[in-house]
C-alpha cells in the first residue's frame, strides 16, 4: 500500500492549489489550532491539551499528526474585572507517508478577552500567534512511475530534482482570530469566532519553484445548555476554506453527570460529528477532576471508502485544566 500515501503526498503538498493544513476531527478539543483568541479563554489557571490522530489507518502511516499546547492567563488582579490576558504555546508534528513528509510546528500565542458587561457574562477576544514551521522531506523513499525497469524493480533514474534528496525548508507564519462568548444566565453558554491562519502568505520551496501556502478561514460556533438535573447537551460546528478546498464538520454530544457534583462534575460524553462529503465521527468522552479524555472514529462516508475500508482515522485528545483552589461560580467559556 506504498502507492497511495506517495499519491497524497504528492496531491497534498507538491500542488498550491491542494496543499492544506493538518487538521483535527476533535476541533473543539485543540484550541490553539483552530483560533488564536481561545488562549486563555477557559476556567482556570493553566490548561494543557493534547490531540492525536491517525488518519486512514488502512494505509500504513499516511497521516499522523499530533500536537500540545499550553495556555495560561496573566497579569490576574491587575486587569479590569472580568478581563483576561492569556499567552501560550503550542507544539505539532505531522508525519506524511510513512514520514516521508515531517512537518514541525512551534507557536506562541497571546489573546486579551474584553468583558462587554458588568457580570462578565458576554466577552469579545481578539488573539494573534506566530510560529516557526520546519519541513522535510525525503526523497531518496520517493519512487516515480519512470523509475521502473522492465523486471519490475525500481532501478531507472526519474529526472526528479527530489529524488534521492533529503530536502529541508523553514519560515515563519502569522494567524490572528476574534471570538465571541456570551451567557444568558449563567449557566449556558454560546459563542462564535472566525480565524485565518497563514496571514504572510509564507512560501514553500522543495524544488525549484515557490509555493504559496494559502491562507485557511475558519469560521466555528456552538454552545452548552442544560436539559435536565444532570444533563448537559454540547453542540459545535466549524467551516473552514483554503486553497479552493472546504471543510464543514457539525455535531453534538450529551454529557451526564455521573455524581451528585456540580462544582467538579464527573461526566460521560457521547455524540457525534459529521463531516460532509467525507465521514461520520462517532464520539465519546469522560471527564473528571481537571482532565477530559475524548476520542472519535471517522467512518469514511466519500469515494474513498473502497481504499480506505471505511477506516478514516483514529483520533484521542486530553486535556487538563487546573482549577484554583478557592470556589465561586465560573463565567461560561467555550467548551466544544
């Protein structure tokens, strides 16, 4: 199953006009990947998330992306009441065929969170992040369809400027993003924010002429409401664009509060997502103290489920948010 993951390879990042940027079916559960104005935005004194996702498992390798990130508000005390300042940083590896593609990402963000009233229950957060990317590829485990001779090995020189090369490239790259979150009583929540990474356009050279990455907008809301003592539903959906290529994912989940603690519930999750023209992502996840655990499925729905067997990817997030020891009621923030 060689041939496939050099396919979209090539598809994916030899082409402008296709090259897209890892991303996770669990948009909701990495937030310095989707809007650089979620630093911050959370209950607590630090968070810490972590993603990982192997896509199309049937074919060895051909995805595998995994990320951490940390985020944290400043300056507590000091700021106007219900304003928050957050600063973070994020590190993702996206290994492409078997690695032949390794893509490395390191970021810094900051967002500063305006209260738009008195109780803190509506804030607008603007977030900036810049990141240093580091690529490689390595071409000498390239194999061209002239490379192969009439006894059926791979012998015959390609002409390729990447063959038998080991290629590195790096660049610096900006995003920016705004974020709404509002309650109407203090219990619920809904929000609504935009992102565009890739703002300086940033090129790519592994041969011998420049690509320019385009630039990905995403547009992505959702909120919580509860439905019941002890039930909580979640509902999230994300549209994204880049490069002529488009992403819309929406869906939901049900969270139940398995104890009778509503200050550090103990919950089980489960819903779904869709992502259209592409796949249903099953859900479940289970939080407790300061740590939720979620995972998907992708079930391949597109004209690549014969190749894939209906295997989109495997995908688990965990993150921890460490909570301030002193109680009080928390400000509604973005959870899905």
């Amino acid at each position: 199953m060689r041939t496939l993951p050099i396919i979209l390879l090539l598809l994916g990042f030899g082409l402008p006009a296709l090259s897209q940027d890892p991303h996770f079916s669990q948009f909701f559960a990495s937030p310095l990947t989707l809007n650089p104005a979620y630093t911050g935005k959370f209950n607590g004194q630090l968070r810490v998330a972590g993603n990982y996702r192997d896509q199309w498992p049937a074919i060895s390798k051909a995805f595998v992306t995994s990320t951490i990130s940390l985020d944290a508000p400043v300056m507590s005390g000091k700021l106007p009441d219900f304003d928050t300042w957050g600063v973070g940083g994020m590190a993702m590896s996206d290994r492409t065929a078997n690695g032949i593609l390794n893509s490395n990402y390191f970021a810094l963000s900051t967002a500063y969170h305006k209260s738009l009233d008195e109780n803190g229950l509506h804030q607008l957060g603007v977030g900036f992040q810049g990141v240093y990317t580091s690529k490689r590829l390595d071409g000498s485990e390239l194999n061209f369809e002239n490379e192969l001779a009439l006894d059926g090995t791979w012998t015959n020189p390609s002409g390729e400027a990447v063959d038998g090369s080991r290629i590195s490239v790096s660049y610096l790259d900006f995003n920016a993003g705004v974020l709404y979150s509002g309650s109407s009583n203090g219990d619920d929540n809904f929000y609504i924010g935009a992102s565009v990474y890739h703002l300086n356009r940033p090129k790519e050279n592994f041969t011998n002429g420049n690509y320019t990455l385009q630039p990905r907008v995403s547009v992505h809301g959702g909120g919580y409401l509860p439905v019941g003592q002890a039930t909580t539903l979640h509902l999230s959906g994300l549209h994204s664009r880049q490069a002529g290529a488009n992403e819309t994912v929406v869906g939901g989940a049900v969270a139940y509060n398995l104890i009778d603690d509503f200050e550090r519930p103990t919950q089980f999750y489960a819903g779904a997502w869709y992502r259209f023209s592409d796949s249903f992502i099953p859900y479940v996840g289970f939080e407790f103290a300061d740590i939720r655990l979620g995972v998907t499925y992708d079930v391949n729905t597109s004209a690549l489920k014969t190749a894939s067997m209906r295997r989109g990817g495997i995908e688990v997030s965990l993150i921890y948010i460490k909570k301030p020891s002193t109680g009080g009621k928390d400000i509604p923030c973005p959870k899905f």
